[in-house]
C-alpha cells in the first residue's frame, strides 16, 4: 500500500486529500505539488496529535513544550493563509491522525490521501494505523519524500548499507548524486468538498496552564533571534541572512558563536518543521556562489545539510535502537544513573558550571541553544554525571524549537558513546568535552555567561568560568555568594585544569 513517489506523474484523480506533517511548506513540496496537478480537487489537512503532547511521567515533562507548541501553532496560522491566498484552506482538527484522516477521506469520497514520509517510529506507526482504515474503504495512500536534501532514491547505496561514519556518507553521496531540482509552487488550489475548516486550537487545547503561557507571552530581549513559526518567516529569514545581510561569506568563522542573531543561520526549526525546504536553502547558496562568492562558509552550510541528511539516514536504518539506551551500537555495557535531583540541577541551569548553567537557561527560556552549548551540556550530562542521556534527549525534545526526533536522538547517541561518533568503540576514548576549555575558547570574556547569568555580571572575565574558586572577599567584592546568589558546583571543576580539551 506504500509508494514513494521519485517523479511528478499525471496520473488523474477527482479527490486528493493531503495530509500535511512536517512539511509545513507550500514551496519545493512534491507530495502537495503532486495532488494539486493530479487531482481536479484538493483537501489540505493538518491534524494535531494530542499524543504530541502527553505528559511524559518518569521526567514529568511535556513531550513537546509550549514553545514549540506556540511556534507549531503558528507555523500551521501561516500556511492556512497561504492556502487561502491560492483559493484553498487549511482543514485543521485534533484528534488521532489515523481516524480523523480516514473520516475526512471517506466523506468527500477521496481516491488517494498523499502525504510527506516519515522514518521515526512514532510517525510510521500513524502511518501504519491509517494505512489499515483506509484499506476497507479503497482509497489508496501514497508518500513522498520531502525532508532531505538528498533524495533516498539517489542514495549510492541501500539504506541498510548507509556508512556508519558521517565522512564516509559525505563523501559518497557528493561525488554520486545530484541534488534535485525544486519543485513549482502551486499557483491556485481547487478546494474540495464543503468541510468546515476548523479553528486553530490554542496552548489551553492542550493543557499548559495561564502561568506558563503567561511566562511564555513575556519575550525574553536575551533572545538570539525571535523564532516565529511559517514559511513566510522562514523565507525572510533565508533572504535577509544570505542577501540582505550577506552572512553566508562568513558562515565558517561565526558558526562556533554563542550570542546574537547572526553568528550562525537559525534555519533550524524552519527546517525542523518543514517550514523550509533544504533543497530550497541549498539552491540558493549555489545562486550565492555564482552571483557573489563561492568559499569554504558557503560550502559550510551546505556541509551542515548534509549532517541533517546523515541523521535521518541513519534513524531510517537503524529504526528504534536511536531511542534505546544502548543506542545504534547496541552497548548494554554501559550503565547510566537515574538521579532524578541531579539531572533537574541541570535543566535548571543551577549546577554551579556557569557555561553549563548559562546554556540550560538559554534553552528554558528561549526555546533554543547554539550547536556548542548543545555538544558542552550533553557532554557533561552523560559523562561528568553519569546520567541517562535518554533523558537529556527528552528534555531537549521538550524544550527545543527545533526538535526534530533524527538530529535530536542521533545527535545525543553520537555525545552518548553508543552512536555514529568514530571515537567510540575499538579501544577508542568516547567524544569528551572539558568545560573549562570549552568555555574560555568560545566565551573567552564571560559575555555569554554573564548575559545569563546576569548574579555573575560583575566578576572579572578571568574569574566568571571558575567562580568557585573565590574567595570570600571576592565573592563580597563581586556581590555573589557561592550557594546564596549562585550554586556550589555539583562536580569539581578542577578536574578540567589537568584534562586536555
């Protein structure tokens, strides 16, 4: 009953419902290109999951927290509108996909629901699930590949042969395939059937109460950039950072930053969310480099692509082992702790690690952390304090803006030990970060911290990283004191000034 389909057929249909995922996007969109050329009407349809958003009850957190909530919410706003200036609508409900969808296929007598693929196994599940309504009913489902930039199809390999080193993947897949071109924009959407739209449901529909959302409505002027969900956005977004403000010359040497809207692209979520098609970004650096300047931060960003290919990848191969403790390597040699005190010190941004700590806050508050902070604190979660790092996934699940299940579980397998990290295994050392190193070579000055870790503001850029060590007329001098404005470190930090980084 699955079909990927590679090409753009013109094979005809009277009634197409598309059921948009995450693939938020009207833009380089095969699966909604498809149904608007092959069928004379088109029902677009986008179902919230409330199972999204369970409380998850060892952490007691929300799979998916409001910021990324508020930041789907208006991703799904955007591309309604975006429907509707083309004469269609977004049909929006909340319920469980499978049924809804189902329901919705048989009342306006669908011959074909078509829908972007997914590889995770929540996702594939629903699939499966609507695959077994649809069948009595006789319509038929068909998917697409929309998420990577390179095509599954054009793969040099089989997936079950994906190199499980990134260099490898990389180096095959540029010298053999050819990234596609984009896909045409529907210009005018016929709309089909009489089905009421629907309204967007809000944070209350799924159970954050008024303090939180209160919390959540204050924005934070710290921010790195104010992420607002949609296309629109996120096509203004790639215009200003690679035309207007012309960034992109510059990507390799700014990536690494830790503070403002500029030093790296903040085209995840975007992306996470389909708002953004990679083959949409990827096309327009290659028009960069003709028109403007072609060097290594140009190639750079189209490097980090291919890291978020490589990931998807390897959660279609390697299936539910990427969210197992014993990760894709299968190594039930390694024990973790189950602290539950420990791992909320470090949520909070209260483990006495200032670059740490200032890390955690960032992501609590703003729904986002740059790609250094996010390698430092899973680091020293998994190997300063020995915890689950299943859950440190989790709680980046939560929180993130841009969570997405492959770089997300990937990422932490790979920082964990039991993934694609070459380091581990065969004798190797697992990938380890010193904090202190990491923090005076990326945060030489203590800006970074001090913006949020404003109890630390006045200590002396040589002293911020290692604020344990003040003395007490130090501390008085810098108006701090250790375990009253700002915590005792919960591992010792002068292990770090022996360790190499």
């Amino acid at each position: 009953m699955y079909r990927f389909i590679q090409q753009l057929s013109m094979t005809s249909h009277n009634r197409i419902l598309y059921w948009f995922r995450n693939d938020l996007r009207l833009h380089d969109n095969e699966g909604f290109a498809a149904a608007c050329m092959q069928a004379r009407q088109v029902l677009p349809v986008y179902v919230f999951d409330p199972a999204a958003f369970r409380l998850l009850p060892t952490l007691n957190l929300k799979k998916t927290g409001l910021l990324r909530t508020n930041f789907l919410l208006e991703a799904v706003a955007d591309l309604r509108s975006s429907l509707r200036a083309r004469g269609g609508d977004l049909i929006v409900r909340v319920g469980d996909p499978a049924r809804v969808l189902a329901d919705l296929a048989e009342e306006i007598e669908a011959d074909a629901i078509y829908a972007s693929k997914e590889v995770t196994s929540e996702e594939t599940d629903v699939e499966s699930a609507l695959s077994k309504r649809l069948k009595p009913l006789n319509i038929d489902i068909e998917f697409f590949w929309t998420s990577t930039l390179y095509h599954v199809r054009d793969l040099p390999f089989n997936v079950v042969k994906l190199p499980d080193v990134f260099t490898a993947f990389r180096q095959q897949v540029e010298k053999h395939v050819q990234v596609r071109s984009l896909v045409a924009t529907p210009d005018r959407i016929n709309l089909a059937g009489h089905i009421e739209a629907g309204s967007l449901p809000t944070p209350d529909t799924f159970g954050f109460d008024a303090e939180t959302q209160a919390v959540a409505a204050r924005p934070d002027n710290r921010a790195a950039v104010p992420f607002k969900g949609g296309e629109s956005v996120a096509l203004a977004r790639l215009n200003a950072y690679i035309w207007g403000r012309e960034l992109l010359k510059t990507y390799k040497e700014t990536r690494n930053g830790l503070l403002g809207e500029d030093y790296s692209s903040k085209f995840s979520a975007w992306l996470a969310h389909g708002c953004l098609s990679p083959r949409q970004l990827y096309h327009e650096i290659k028009r960069y480099e003709q028109e403007r300047v072609a060097n290594e931060s140009t190639y750079w960003l189209i490097f980090e692509l291919i890291w978020r290919d490589f990931f998807r990848f390897v959660a279609l191969k390697f299936g539910t082992r990427i969210f197992k403790p014993s990760g894709i390597r299968y190594d039930i040699t390694k024990k973790w702790d189950h602290d539950l005190a420990l791992f909320h010190q470090w949520t909070e941004g209260q483990t006495g690690i200032p670059f740490i700590d200032a890390n955690m806050r960032e992501l609590r508050r703003t729904g986002f952390m740059s790609n250094r902070g996010r390698q430092n604190v899973a680091s020293f979660l998994v190997k300063d304090l020995g915890i689950d790092w299943t859950w440190g996934a989790m709680w980046f699940e939560s929180q993130l803006v841009d969570y997405d299940p492959c770089s997300n579980w990937g990422n932490w397998n790979y920082q964990a030990g039991v993934g694609n990290d070459p380091r581990s295994g065969n004798g190797n050392q697992p990938r380890y970060f010193n904090i202190l190193g990491q923090a005076s070579r990326y945060d030489e000055q203590g800006a970074y911290v001090k913006h949020w870790l404003p109890e630390l503001s006045n200590v002396p850029a040589d002293k911020v990283h290692q604020v344990s060590t003040l003395t007490p007329a130090e501390q008085t001098a810098y108006g701090v004191t250790l375990g009253n404005q700002y915590p005792l470190p919960i591992v010792d930090p002068a292990k770090w000034q022996a360790e190499a980084r």
